[in-house]
C-alpha cells in the first residue's frame, strides 16, 4: 500500500508541475530528485543499489545558463523527470563548492577540488556509474558514461535509458542506440 501511495503522491506531483525546480541559497537548482546526502559516493552507491537506483552525479555551478536550460526544458519532461525520480539516486556537487566529497577512491576534497580532480571543465555534467564500482577507481574512472553539457530531450532521454539497460557494456555504442532511438519514434509516428 505504502508504493501505491508513493506512485499516486510522484504522479500527482509530476501532473500538478509541482516537481519543477527551485534555486538554493548556493544559486543552484534543487530538484525534488536531487538527494541530500554526505557526499561520500561509495555510501551513495551502497544506498542506491539498496533502493534497485543507479548513481548519478550531476555537477552544476552558480548562474549556468546551461543548467537552468536542462532543469527548465529537458529534466521537466514526464518520462525524464520519471527515470531521475524512480531509477536514478542523482548527487548535486557545487563546481565551485567547499562542501567536503569522498570520492570512490576514499580521497576527500572539497567540491571544488575534487570537480578538479575528475577534470571537469563543464556545468552541467552527469557522471552515470555502473551498479558495481572496482575497489580503488576514483569516480572519473568509475563512470560508465560522462555526459558534459546539455542536451535536447530525446539525447538525455535515450542516455538515461541506454545508461539504464547497461548499454555501455554491449556492442551497440550511445550515438548507435541514439540514432537507432530516432529512428524508432519517427517511423511509429
């Protein structure tokens, strides 16, 4: 009952718009799939494979054009919004904060340096990690995909997705599947 009750209150929020993001004191958006946690990716891995989720890390800045561009006009988007919400356990990391992160590694830094660590030049990125983290990778190794920038809706549609069904493990490359996506949608139209 407690799932169903889950289901109804994410559909309700998802049809009312009340899910749309907000700004923070930081200046970075905050979204109701965002998770608040340590910042120690190893225990948000761990909580996320205990809820059947996959990581996601999203770095942001202050005043990114880009950002708000993604939060306004693709993460809204029903079955975008519906992947962040149910499958993913996504992680807000400040490009510019002082927040302490422990990475896969068990190095701790604080956000700043540890978005320097990774080699990061753009906000926002989407760091997507397997189920399975190797003992000893930092998560710039870790990450099954790095998605720098922003994108339209169908591209992070289908990344969410092909991230999802472990596509990055197979013979059919992202912008193969992405293309093959396309296809799909404009010949059932």
């Amino acid at each position: 009952m407690k799932h169903v009750l889950i289901a109804m209150g994410t559909a309700l929020a998802l049809a009312s718009g009340a899910a749309a993001a907000t700004l923070g004191d930081d200046g970075l958006h905050k979204a109701p799939w965002m998770r608040d946690t340590f910042k120690d990716l190893r225990e948000d891995q761990a909580e996320a494979q205990a809820e059947d989720r996959r990581l996601l890390v999203i770095v942001e800045q202050r005043g990114c054009i880009y950002c708000t561009k993604m939060h306004n006009e693709v993460f809204p988007q029903p079955e975008i919004e519906s992947l962040l919400m149910d499958k993913y356990f996504v992680v807000q990391i400040n490009m510019f904060g002082d927040v302490e992160v422990t990475d896969f590694d068990g190095e701790t830094l604080p956000e700043k340096d540890m978005v320097r660590k990774w080699g990061l030049m753009f906000t926002p990125t989407m760091m997507m990690f397997p189920t399975e983290v190797p003992e000893g990778l930092s998560a710039a190794r870790a990450a099954a995909v790095t998605m720098p920038g922003a994108f339209g809706k169908s591209t992070t549609f289908d990344l969410l997705t092909w991230v999802l069904d472990e596509g990055y493990t197979g013979d059919e490359p992202f912008q193969k599947y992405h293309a093959r996506m396309i296809e799909e949608r404009q010949s059932s139209k």
